[in-house]
C-alpha cells in the first residue's frame, strides 16, 4: 500500500483551512492524510474534525518550536492568518485607544510574525514538498508606494520573506482568496429602511469599483488548494492562484444580493470622513482595503506576475456554488 501524503493545515476550523479539509477529505484518489492545527484540541469544531478521521493537533502560531513539532512530516502544508480577530484583540486590550492605524499596525505586526514563524517551521521541515500561504497582494507596491493598509501589509511582509528564502520560494504557492459573501453579513451588511422598504448599502468607495467574489468560502475555497496540490509543476515556484468565482463591481454586487433575498436596494457612496464617523474600526480598515483596489482598477495586480484562475487550474467553476445562491444562504 502506497502511504498517502500528510497534509497539514493551518486554520482548519475556520472557513478557508475548513474548506480546505473538506475538498482534501472528498478527494476521490483519496491520496491524503490530514492535520489539523489548532490551538484547542478540545474545542468542539477540532473534536467534529478528529471524528472525521482528521488527526488534530495543538499549536499556537507564537510558538515556533511548537509549530515545527506540527509540521513534521509533512508533505504539503496550507498556511493561513487571522487578522480580524487578532485586530479584534487589540481593541479588547486598548479599549479607550480610538486610533485605527495604532491598533491595526499592532495586530498587522503580531500577523506578520505568526507568518514568519510558519515559514521559519516549514523550513525545518524536511518532508514537504508542497507549502501553500494565503495571502494577499502587495498594495504597497502595486500602489507605487501610495497605499498600504494594514491588513495587506501584514501578510505582505510574510510573502517577501518567503521570496527570501529560495529553498521554499521553489515548493511555495500563494493563494488570494477573492471578497467573502459573508461580509455582506458583516462588515458591509446592507441596511433596511422601514419607510421606504428598501435596503441601502453605504461605501466609501463607488458602486462601479471592480471585485472579484470568492462567494461561499467554506463551499468554494477549498477546491483552488486541491487544484495547486494535484499541479505542483505548475503552481509551485511562487506562483499565485487566486480564488474566485465571480467578477463584477461593487455596486453589482449588491444588486446580486437584492435579487437572491428579492429585495430592492440601493449603492450609497459617501466621504471617507462621514462612514469613519459613523461606522466601526472593522469597517474603517476594510475600507482602506477597499481603496486600494479602487486606486488600481483594471491596472496590473501583481506587477508582472500572472494569476492563475479556475479556468488554468482545471476547475469547473458551474460546480461551484454562485454568489448569489451564497448570498441566499444569508438571514437579511
């Protein structure tokens, strides 16, 4: 018997290491071994995952011995941060602090670290072949030096450190993964209006703003690290997937939103200074982010890299579930 490849993942409990273990699990060549990395192996999520004969393991993403010890053995690791929560942390700890960018470059700074510790416990990790980081794309740089928000810094640094490091540069691919539908639940969740019946959605950025949609990330994500695992050859090196199912704009994306709950809404744009009056520090950050991408539009992403897509990794995108269909799984 052929022993399967130890596949570790980072993150397993949330929803793109989840996914990730979903797509690994139903692989029909069912060439896979898992592990799961957590930080509480008895937290009912890492319980569900042990009893799908997921092999669970606890690491803090601090601790690098820790890390290296979760690592071993592995063919292929899938490598993931949590800057939301870690930037949710920070205005627990510094509750009277009304500075975004102090708290946001805190939470970046301890990102980038955990990233850092990842790569460092990778490279001591003889077996692997394959090492797969979730980022983001470098907005410093593809700005010109312009923009930067925090929470693509942070992972940026990680990316620039593995370009560092030729000897995982070469077994290493990058993931983006596209706009979650859940922030439609969140961060960026459309609001009713009782006199009119309507919904509006207010944005500091314009409603023909390109964006890519990844739709359900648990459903869809998981497929785009299955492609790069079976095409090494073609996604190691440092090369990007990135993971969407759908493009339009931001004012689209909404409309999308309206016909899945049969609704009628309505794109609002105001000053960047009004919706950070009004709105929470989650949203003032992610609107950093959504500046960004308005100031690049159609420009190139990754300078003279190249993306590669569903359509170049093979993936039937129909397969995959729409974002308006994810959208339909949203409460209003």
């Amino acid at each position: 018997m052929v022993a399967k490849k130890l596949v570790t993942v980072v993150g397993a409990t949330g929803a793109q290491g989840g996914s990730v273990v979903d797509y690994l699990l139903k692989n029909k060549s069912q060439e896979y071994a898992i592990r799961a990395v957590t930080r509480s192996t008895e937290s009912a999520a890492a319980k569900a995952l042990a009893a799908r004969g997921v092999e669970v393991i606890r690491a803090d993403l601090t601790d690098t011995a820790a890390l290296k010890a979760a690592f071993a053995g592995s063919y292929a690791i899938f490598t993931v941060t949590n800057f939301w929560g870690l930037f949710s942390d920070a205005q627990k700890q510094f509750p009277k602090e009304k500075d975004v960018g102090l708290l946001a470059g805190q939470a970046a700074g301890i990102e980038t670290q955990m990233g850092i510790n990842m790569v460092d416990a990778a490279l001591a990790t003889e077996t692997l072949q394959h090492y797969i980081w979730s980022t983001l794309t470098d907005a410093y740089k593809v700005s010109g030096g312009r923009i930067k928000p925090p929470h693509y810094e942070s992972k940026a640094q990680v990316t620039r450190y593995i370009q560092s490091k030729p000897e995982l540069l070469t077994k290493t691919t990058f993931v983006w993964c596209a706009y979650y539908a859940t922030n439609f639940a969140g961060l960026t969740r459309p609001i009713y209006v009782p006199a009119t019946g309507h919904y509006i959605q207010i944005q500091a950025t314009p409603s023909d703003q390109p964006i890519a949609c990844i739709g359900n990330t648990h459903s869809n994500f998981g497929i785009f690290v299955e492609a790069a695992l079976a095409q090494p050859d073609r996604t190691r090196g440092g090369q990007t997937v990135f993971a969407f199912v759908e493009s339009t704009t931001l004012g689209g994306l909404l409309q999308t939103w309206a016909e899945a709950h049969n609704v009628k809404a309505t794109y609002i744009q105001v000053s960047r200074e009004t919706l950070f009056s009004a709105w929470p520090m989650e949203v003032q950050e992610f609107t950093v982010g959504m500046e960004f991408w308005d100031m690049i539009r159609d420009k190139e992403w990754t300078g003279k890299d190249s993306l590669l897509t569903y359509s170049d990794l093979g993936i039937d995108v129909t397969t995959l579930k729409s974002v308006k269909d994810s959208f339909a799984e949203l409460e209003l």
